[in-house]
C-alpha cells in the first residue's frame, strides 16, 4: 500500500513537473505545395506552388526537456499549378497558359516531439503527428498570353460540404474541393533557448476534389514542404 502511494506521488509530482514547463508561441514560414497526379502519390515539381504558415503553438513536456506534445492551429496555404508554353517565347502557335489553384485551410497539427539537448539551452527536434484541416478559402486562376495579347481571370473555390456519396451533385469531383482534409506531418527542426527553426513535410492521406472515394481514383492529395520560425513564451 505505501509502495504504491509513494509510486502515485512519483507520479504526479512528474506530471506536475511537467506542467508547470508547458508554453506557448507563435510560428509562421514558408510553403511549398503540390498536389498528387496519380494514385501512386507522384508529384511533378514544376507544379509546386509557394505559400505561407501562420499560427499558434503550444509546447506540452511529457518527459521534460525530452519529450514533448506540441498541438497547434495555423492557417495554412496548399494547392498546385500547371503551365503550358513559355512565357518569354510566344508565337501565334505556341501560346502561354497557366492555371494556379491555392486552397486555403484552418489546420490543427497534433505532433510528438522528441528532443535531444546538444547545449544548456539549445536542443535538436524531430517530430511526427496527425493533422486535422478544415477548407476556408481559396482561389482557381487562370492567364493566357498569345501573340496578340493576354487575359487572365480567377473564381473563388468552391467546397463540398455534402457527403462525397451524394450522387445528386452534378458538379461533384469536377470543380469542388472536399471541405476536410487530413494526413500527418514529419518534422524536424532545432531550438535555441526560446526561438524555433523547423522543416516539416506534410502528407495528405484524403483527396481533395469532391467525388467518390474507390481504390482506382486516389489521385490529388495534398503534399505540402513547409520551413518554419518560431519563438515559445515562458520556460526555461
């Protein structure tokens, strides 16, 4: 019985411990997305489309200075674009089109941490972790140029809110997006007292146009390569 209320104590005094070293920061960086071709999860990479990261995280030791559970919410760019001719060569037969879809999403990471301290108050990270997104905004471009002129015009993305399984949708897997989106994210990245540096590859496991789901039409999911900054309040 003492055995195991001193083992109880441990316990907590740990989780306390623990605790009481939890922070929270702000982070922000660069992405660079695409979207898978086919069902093999290929990507081309002169499809890849620059973005943004921004939000907030929080730092949650499990083993202090070890190992830690950091969840998070950013809003996050995605997306692809595709181009046909060269834009410094036109001619009347070899036109220049391009063609940019960049969904926006509200994303929340969950990622486990593994920390190893190479200094007093610097330490090398790598991480792994679901993530959950959620569709808020976005857009579809396009722009020709002929030897004659140019145009271009964008549409805002539309999302499919119903289930893929609604056969009544006539625009289903043509123009829509699904709302949801999910995956996992590898990381790794260093810390130096309370600043942040991190490259972290995201991976999307749905995919993403409207329609339904089988095992022969698995193609467009989100892959997103993204290098972050980012400074954690409180701590040690």
């Amino acid at each position: 019985m003492k055995k195991t209320l001193l083992l109880s104590v441990a316990a907590l005094s740990i989780s306390f411990a623990a605790m009481s070293q939890a922070r929270v920061g702000i982070k922000a960086g660069w992405n660079l997305s695409n979207i898978t071709t086919d069902n093999a999860g290929s990507v081309k990479n002169d499809r890849s489309l620059s973005g943004f990261n921004a939000g907030a995280i929080a730092d949650l030791p499990l083993v202090p200075k070890i190992l830690s559970f950091q969840p998070g919410v950013f809003y996050t760019t995605k997306g692809t674009k595709f181009e046909v001719g060269d834009k410094d060569h036109i001619t009347p037969t070899t036109p220049y089109t391009k063609f940019t879809s960049s969904p926006s999403y509200i994303e929340i990471p969950l990622n486990f941490v593994g920390k190893l301290p190479i200094g007093e108050n610097a330490r090398l990270f790598a991480g792994v972790g679901p993530y959950f997104a959620f569709g808020v905004a976005g857009k579809n471009k396009w722009e020709t140029i002929t030897s004659v002129g140019s145009s271009s015009s964008s549409s805002s993305i539309k999302w499919d809110d119903d289930t893929p399984f609604n056969n009544g949708d006539p625009n289903q897997g043509f123009d829509k997006f699904k709302r949801f989106d999910w995956g996992g994210n590898v990381q790794v990245g260093a810390e130096l007292h309370n600043f942040l540096i991190s490259a972290q590859y995201g991976i999307g496991f749905a995919k993403i146009r409207s329609g339904q789901d089988n095992s022969t039409d698995d193609k467009g999911k989100n892959r997103v390569f993204s290098v972050s900054v980012g400074y954690l309040f409180g701590g040690k």
